[in-house]
C-alpha cells in the first residue's frame, strides 16, 4: 500500500494539526514527532510508517474521574503595608520579589486564588488617569514607582503562570487612611472635597449618598475591568464606617440628607443610608458583567447581619452600623461569590462558625458561591492551625460541592509555622479547581486536539486548541494499570513526558481536557497507550 506521508505543520512550537490517508480512503490518524525534531525538517522516502508513532486506532471514550473542586484565597492587603509592599520604600526589585515569594507560597501549597488590594483608600497600585498612585506603594500619594512599572499587571501575570486567579479588591468609600500620610494636591480629598467627610480618627470617607461618589468608584471598578485580564472584583466590609471611626457620633452626611428630605425623600435616614448602598452593590453588579461576563463581582462583609440572626449570636449588627444590608444582596443575587467574615472560633458562645455558616447558607436564595472568610491571623484559639483546618472541614461539610474560603490573610500563612504544614498535610493535600459559575454566559470550549509520541520508556504528550484564548487551565488524565490519575496544570503547559511505567504499573492512556476561567470544563480526548 503507497501511503502518503502527513504534513507537519508546527506553529510556535505546538502542533496544530495532522492528516494522512492512504490511495484507499483509509483513514490514517497519527501523532506528530517530539519536539526535539528541527523546523523545515524534509519529510521523510515513502516507506513503511514509523514504528514510533502510535498506531491510529488509539481515541476512545472512557470514564475520567471527577476533578475536585474548592475555592481556596488568600487576601493580601496593601493598606497601612499590611502585607506588601511590606514597606512604602522598597525598590522595585524588591517589591516584585515579595510578590513573586507570596505567589510561589500560595502555589506551592495548593491555594487557587489571590485577593489582591489595588484600591485601598481613593488611590492606586496600578496605571490609572483617575487617582493617584498609593502612599503604600512609593511612600508619597501620587509619585510613581522607579522605574515605572504596573504592580496590577505584574501581579496578574505571575498569578496566572501559576494557576491562580487574581481578583482584585477595592475598598469602595475610604477616600484617606490615618497612616497614609498627610492628603496633598494629589489625593483625591483635595480633588473631590466636595463629596469627602473628615472622621474624627483622621480619616476620610466619601459620602455613600452623593451621586458624584457613586459615579466616581463605578468609573473606577469600570476602568480596571475594561483594561486588566482580571477574575474577579472583590469588596471588603467598609460601606458607612464603623462607629469607632468618628469616636462613637453619627455620620457627618447632613448636606445629602437634608437634599434628599428637600426632594420629598420618605424613607427614614437608615433605609435611606441602606438604600444608598444597595443601589450602588446593584449597579457595580450589573455594571461588571455588562463589560466582561466572565469577570465576577465578590464581597466580603461583616460575618453578623444583625445580632439574633441566627438565634443566639450576639455581636455588632452591620445592618445598622455599617449600612449594609448583606442578606439583601445575597438574597437578590447581586454578588457571584460571598464571604462573610466568620472570623470567630468554631466553640465561640455568641457566634458560633458553623451556625452562622447555616444561616448564610439558608439566606443564599439563588444560590451563589459561598466561602466564608477564615481570620487565619489571629483567631483566638490556643491551637489555629488545628482550628482553621476543622473551619475548612466544616465548611466542606455545609457547603458540599461548593465549598471554599478564604484566608485573611496571607501573614497568617507565612507567620505561623504551623499553619502551611497543617493544611498541605491535611486539606489541602491535593490541587483544585475552583467551583464553576454556571449562571454567567461562557463560549464553550472546544476539544483539544491530543498528540502521542512513543520516546521509549516515556510517551511525549502535547495538545492545543483552536480557542486557546477561552482557556486557563489544563487537566491532563494519565492511566496506570486501569486507574487514572489527574493533573492540574497551567495554560502555558502544553507538553508533558509521561513515564510509560511508573511503581511497577505501565501507562495504559491519557487524556486532557481544558478548563476556562469559570471552571467550565471541555469534552476530553484519550488516547490509548500499546
């Protein structure tokens, strides 16, 4: 039989396509060589196929096991340097080897996910035209890093390399910190004083009820959305502040309160303060999703919605301090993934973890991702890692196959000896993939294409797809002795050698799937190994 030998077609070193057939219309399915083959290379004399080239009858359909699924974050503040940069004077160099050591941590350790502070007070770690660069960055509100660089992008970038989604967290009303420095030109209580409030510990807020505010942060979360390859925008607990802030006296906003009884506003001044922030929680919503879909809006608020809420938890109620009606915006859906602060132990008397975990759960109508915040740092037991890993093992337990958290914050990974170990050992043992987001549109994602070659005792595996922009990760199945084993690996991951005998056991196939950035997973290809 004259065979006519297929074309090799190598684009950026992967293989996108292959064809033979013979005089006969038989068709002729192979692999392309390895990658080790020279570009331009003439096509091998008509002969006999290569014997090492996987015979053409190896696709098949099987059964692949389940890939486990978690949220697992880590928050990573950059206000007051809480956690990076950790000072406001490091060098460039120096900022970006702490992130990239945070990362690596975070990687290494199986976590998914980085919720990364790049608004913490009216100002920016990133490139923006509408506030200024962070006093936490480079030490003077408005001066930009030296040499220049995008600390946002940079972040996203190693995020991503490593598997890890980076979802970008502003806190939305705070205009001034107390250890930001004295507000110059710059800051933008100078620019927008007509819409800031000083509070009585030094710092500034804007006024939630104001027009002018909520279309300046929205312009803001739009920018960032429009711009970055972000996952995620995140909000914290900060609405109307805590009491404390002003030393215990009622919000300073009469000018928007009396404008609003002047236009024959009827609500009392706590609805209308709650009514100011739902609207602004609605519009954020809907305003992220009308840019990218797939970039999802989270927050983070206070772990009690109002004391009794459930039956015996005592504590601050953020409904009427803060303004915050949480369980509204739970219940209406204008959030894709919540996580109220549960930062109290799982034995605590007035709020228990898991009982406040319950009650959330039961007020997640249309059931959006819930993952509690865990206070990794500093919660109060003589034992944390042992009780942070039984908070995950409840959590797992009341939310099933939606489970997930996330830690506040990265120092209490890094501080606590005991902590990394405790989790790497024990929950965390294996990666995961975050849990998908079925309610938001995704273009569906093709088949990779799935390329074999026998290298003797290793099998040289590659893949691609057409869409490869819709991917961000990969799960590669290989198959000893009938068992499969899985793999999660990164976008630029695109080879693997697989040893063809592994613990006495030979490699039967592989498969691999991709995975786009809501969780949504492709149909596979297998291939089987003789």
């Amino acid at each position: 039989m004259r065979i006519n030998y297929l074309k090799l077609i190598i684009l950026s070193g992967v293989f996108t396509s292959f064809t033979a057939c013979s005089t006969q219309n038989n068709a002729v399915k192979a692999s392309p060589p390895s990658k080790n083959i020279a570009k331009n290379k003439p096509s091998p004399p008509a002969g006999p196929k290569p014997e090492a080239i996987i015979p053409p009858d190896e696709n098949f359909r099987t059964v692949l096991p389940e890939i486990k699924r978690e949220f697992r974050g880590a928050w990573i503040a950059s206000v007051a340097n809480i956690n990076w940069p950790s000072r406001n004077n490091l060098s460039v160099d120096q900022q970006k080897a702490e992130a990239i050591s945070m990362l690596d941590m975070l990687k290494d350790n199986n976590f998914n996910a980085v919720i990364f502070q790049v608004r913490p007070s009216a100002d920016a770690l990133y490139t923006s035209n509408l506030e200024p660069w962070s006093y936490f960055l480079t030490g003077r509100t408005g001066t930009a890093p030296y040499p220049n660089y995008d600390p946002l992008q940079f972040w996203i970038e190693e995020a991503h390399k490593r598997g890890l989604e980076l979802h970008v967290w502003l806190n939305p009303y705070r205009a001034h910190h107390s250890n930001g420095g004295s507000p110059n030109s710059l800051s933008m209580v100078n620019k927008l004083s007509d819409i800031v409030i000083r509070l009585k510990n030094g710092m500034y807020w804007f006024d939630p009820a104001n027009p002018k505010t909520q279309g300046h942060v929205s312009n803001v979360v739009k920018d960032i959305v429009k711009r970055y390859d972000i996952d995620a925008v995140h909000f914290d607990d900060y609405f109307y502040p805590y009491a404390t802030y002003n030393r215990g006296a009622d919000f300073p906003d009469n000018t928007s309160w009396n404008e609003y009884l002047k236009n024959g506003g009827t609500l009392s001044r706590a609805d209308w303060r709650r009514d100011n922030v739902n609207k602004f929680v609605e519009r954020i919503y809907k305003e992220i999703h009308a840019e990218k879909s797939y970039v999802r809006f989270g927050i983070s608020p206070f772990g009690i919605w109002k004391p009794g809420y459930p039956q015996g938890i005592v504590g601050s109620s953020q409904y009427d301090e803060l303004y915050a009606d949480a369980k509204l915006w739970l219940n209406k859906g204008w959030i894709d993934y919540f996580s109220p602060q549960l930062y109290w132990p799982v034995e605590s008397k007035g709020q228990p973890f898991e009982a406040l975990l319950q009650w959330w759960k039961s007020e997640n109508t249309l059931n959006r991702h819930l993952w509690p915040g865990l206070n990794t740092v500093e919660i109060r037991s003589s034992d944390r890692p042992t009780e942070i890993k039984n908070q995950i093992e409840i959590s797992r337990q009341v939310l099933g196959n939606d489970a997930g958290e996330i830690h506040w914050s990265i120092a209490g990974l890094t501080k606590n000896p005991g902590m990394l170990p405790t989790l790497k050992n024990g929950p965390y043992k294996e990666k995961a993939l975050v849990p998908k987001t079925p309610w938001l549109k995704a273009t569906p994602l093709q088949m990779p294409s799935l390329f074999v070659n026998d290298n003797g005792s290793l099998a040289q595996v590659s893949w691609s797809t057409k869409n490869i922009k819709e991917v961000f990760q990969w799960i590669l199945f290989t198959q000893y002795n009938g068992v499969w084993e899985t793999e999660i690996l990164t976008l630029e991951q695109l080879s693997r050698e697989v040893p063809k005998y592994k613990d006495g056991k030979t490699l039967n196939a592989v498969a691999v799937k991709a995975i786009d950035r809501l969780g949504n997973e492709s149909d596979y290809v297998a291939k089987k190994i003789k």
